[in-house]
C-alpha cells in the first residue's frame, strides 16, 4: 500500500492507494472515525458496479448507513440535486457527528463534499474516488462544489477529508473516454510539477503502455497536489498551479452544456490554449506546446 499524507495544520490526513483495497474501506474508515453512522453518496453506474463490496466491507465494520444513489454525470453538481441529498439526511435523521461517505468520480465527490461542509453547519466525510480524475486530483484537497447556470463550481467551500481511499482496480470498469478525461489531469500534473512524470508519460505511448503503472502514476499525481494544498490550502497562491487548462477549460465545458466536453477534454483543450497563449506572449517557445499537444493527442484527448 502507498501512503500520502496532506499535511495542514488544523485537519492533516492520508491519502491511501492500493489495489483491491476496497473490500477494506470499513475499517480503513473506522480508524479515523470513531461513530457508526453514514450517508453513502453515489451514482447509479458505480453502485450497479461495486455497490455490493462496499455494502460488504461497511457491514464488517458494524456501521449503519443509507444509501443515496444518484445518476451519472455533471447534470448532477446543481442546487436541485444537492438539496436531495439534504432533504435525504435530513428526514433520516442524521446529525453533525454522522459521516458522508462519498462514492464516485469527480461529480460525486464535489456535491458530497459540499453536502458535507454544508449540512448541519459541517461534518466528517470520507473520499472513495472511483475515477482517474477523482483519483489523481478532485477527491484531494478539499475543494468541494456545484454548478450554477452562470458557471462551473460557482457555489462551493473548502471542506477537508478525514481520509482518501483510493483502489486503482475501479479503473478497469472505466469507460475510455473517462480514463483520457483522467490522463488530462494526470498530463497537467506534468507539465506543472514533474518534468520525470512527463517523459515517462511520453515513453508509455498511450493507455496501453501506461496502464501497468497506474498505481504509482496516481501516487506521483497526489504526491505532487499534497505538497501544494500543504503550502495553499484555500487557493490564494501556489494552488492557483493546479488550475492549468481550467480557466479555458470551464469555460468550454460551459459553452457546449457540460455535455460536448467533459471535464477532461475540457482541461486538455484549455492546456493546448494556454500554452499557445504562453507562446504567444513570449514566456516559452514553441516546443512546448508541440510536446504537451503530442502527448495529449497519446492518449487519446483533443486538441
């Protein structure tokens, strides 16, 4: 098992990334979470998939929950949706010192962490990233958040985790274009962070050759997004690193109705605008972004 810690000050915890880890998030969670309450937040195609282990592993642990399964896909991070998920805990009665377990990729993480820092004034959840992207990035640091008509992730709070718990073995059920949305972030955390992660990126030649070495391309990703929340929890400096490609990216996502893009290719479009932009204005020359379109066109991503 590869372990990472997010060192903050007030709320430090672990990253945890193994595969076949699953069938152990019970009691992985009871080590940082002394009650037995929780409110297992999902959608529809991961539960169909993996529901049942995660049943099993929260039975083991003597924990009592209600399930709030939700459908698939960014239509879900809105006020309409979130306020289910409330009106849901609400009338079963959960308190602040209850728990939220979010169980999903990127659009499940950001509605129940938001839930999460919201209900009841804040309480404790926990991140079962079930994607790529949710793996390498949006289940860490804290970023939590919906949609409103006007833009991406305009409503949201920074609302930490207790504990990530990552199983690289959900992968092998993702769709492709999911997994090339995810390669967008890992590509980001490249060219930002680890020009090392970037050449092995461009020796892998694509999915196929990089797929043996996912476990240790997500720790290198969470490594590098640990060290900088650590330094920017709240996003007023260094964290403004992780944004590369988002900035052009939402407002992609936007212009085609959160569904000609999705996240990924959003990102991957952003990065090519602005490294071209970088060009443009002198910062690099034009090999880097011969490089960074080369690599994304790899793995399968637009350009």
């Amino acid at each position: 098992m590869r372990k990472l810690t997010v060192q903050l000050p007030k709320n430090p915890y672990e990253i945890l990334i193994d595969k076949g880890i699953l069938p152990k998030a019970g009691k992985l969670i009871g080590r940082v979470y002394e009650g037995k309450r929780a409110a297992v937040i999902t959608d529809e195609n991961v539960w169909n998939l993996y529901g049942q282990r995660l049943q099993e592993s929260l039975d083991a642990a003597g924990m009592e929950y209600r399930t709030i399964v939700l459908p698939a896909g960014e239509a879900t991070k809105q006020l309409g949706v979130f306020e289910y998920i409330c009106e849901t805990m609400a009338e079963s009665g959960f308190l602040r010192s209850d728990l939220i377990i979010a169980f999903g990729g990127g659009v499940i993480g950001d509605v129940a962490g938001f839930a999460a820092a919201t209900y009841m004034r804040g309480l404790p959840y926990v991140q079962i990233p079930t994607t790529l992207l949710a793996q390498v990035d949006s289940a860490v640091g804290g970023k939590t958040a919906i949609n409103l008509k006007h833009g991406k992730n305009l409503l949201g709070a920074f609302w930490q985790p207790r504990l990530v718990i990552t199983d690289p073995e959900l992968l092998l059920t993702l769709p492709e274009r999911e997994f090339a949305g995810g390669m967008a972030e890992v590509i980001k955390y490249a060219a930002i962070a680890s020009p090392a992660l970037f050449k092995r990126l461009e020796k892998y030649g694509g999915k196929s050759g990089a797929a043996s070495h996912m476990e240790a391309i997500i720790h290198t990703c969470c490594s590098i997004k640990a060290n900088i929340v650590a330094q920017d929890e709240l996003d007023t400096g260094a964290r403004m690193l992780l944004n590369f490609g988002h900035t052009f990216g939402h407002a992609l996502e936007k212009s085609g109705n959160y569904e000609k893009y999705i996240h990924g290719e959003g990102v991957s479009l952003g990065m090519v605008m602005a490294a071209k932009l970088g060009e443009a204005m002198g910062f690099h020359d034009a090999e880097i972004a011969v490089r960074l379109i080369n690599l994304l066109q790899s793995y399968a991503l637009p350009v």
